[in-house]
C-alpha cells in the first residue's frame, strides 16, 4: 500500500495540520481510505448562520484571530464557514489519532 497523505485543512483562522494516513491496509479500507468531510462541524450550516448572524457582524467575520483576511462575497457562506461553526481542531487531529487513523 502506498503512503497516503493529506493536507488536513480545518477551520477558518486555524492552524493546518499534515497528517499520514494509516498505514494499515483494513483499517484504511474500513474508512474507504478517506477522513470524512465535515467531521469536525459542531453547528450545520442553518444553525450556524441563523445564530452566529446575530452575534456578529460581517465585518468582525473577515478577520481571524490569526490576523489573516478572509475573501468570501457570500455573506451567508461567511456564517457558515465561521470558526465557531466547528470543533477544536486539536480535539478533532486527538481523537483521529486516538483511532489510529492518521499520524502527525
């Protein structure tokens, strides 16, 4: 089997991390040899936007705690995608670990 890595690009104003998927053939298989997209939404995309709209202003979303610009023409994609629409990311990285699913 070859080495399989990823990018593991995660929420807005975030760190990145580069993760190795596991090496073990079945397990990788048992995961169709993939980490699923959105595991680490803690609010749907209705929710987010409808709760996160009234706590913030557009504005106050088009900078991460980071200091990066963020380039988004959608205003509701902005509540979307904003981070606390998601789960810690060293949560998420831990507990793929913990399932021996990817290592760092």
């Amino acid at each position: 089997m070859k080495k399989l890595y990823f990018l593991y690009i995660f929420k807005i104003g975030s760190y990145t991390y580069i993760v190795k998927m596991t090496e073990d053939k079945e397990l990788a298989e048992s995961v169709l040899n993939c980490i699923a997209h959105g595991a680490g939404r803690k609010l749907s995309r209705s929710s987010a936007q409808s709760s996160l709209s009234k706590k913030y202003r557009k504005e106050e979303l088009l900078k991460t705690k980071l200091g990066s610009e963020v380039v988004c023409h959608s205003k509701s994609l902005l509540y979307q995608e904003a981070p606390e629409a998601y789960k810690d990311i060293g949560n998420v990285i831990k507990d793929l670990q913990d399932y021996k699913l990817i290592k760092l």
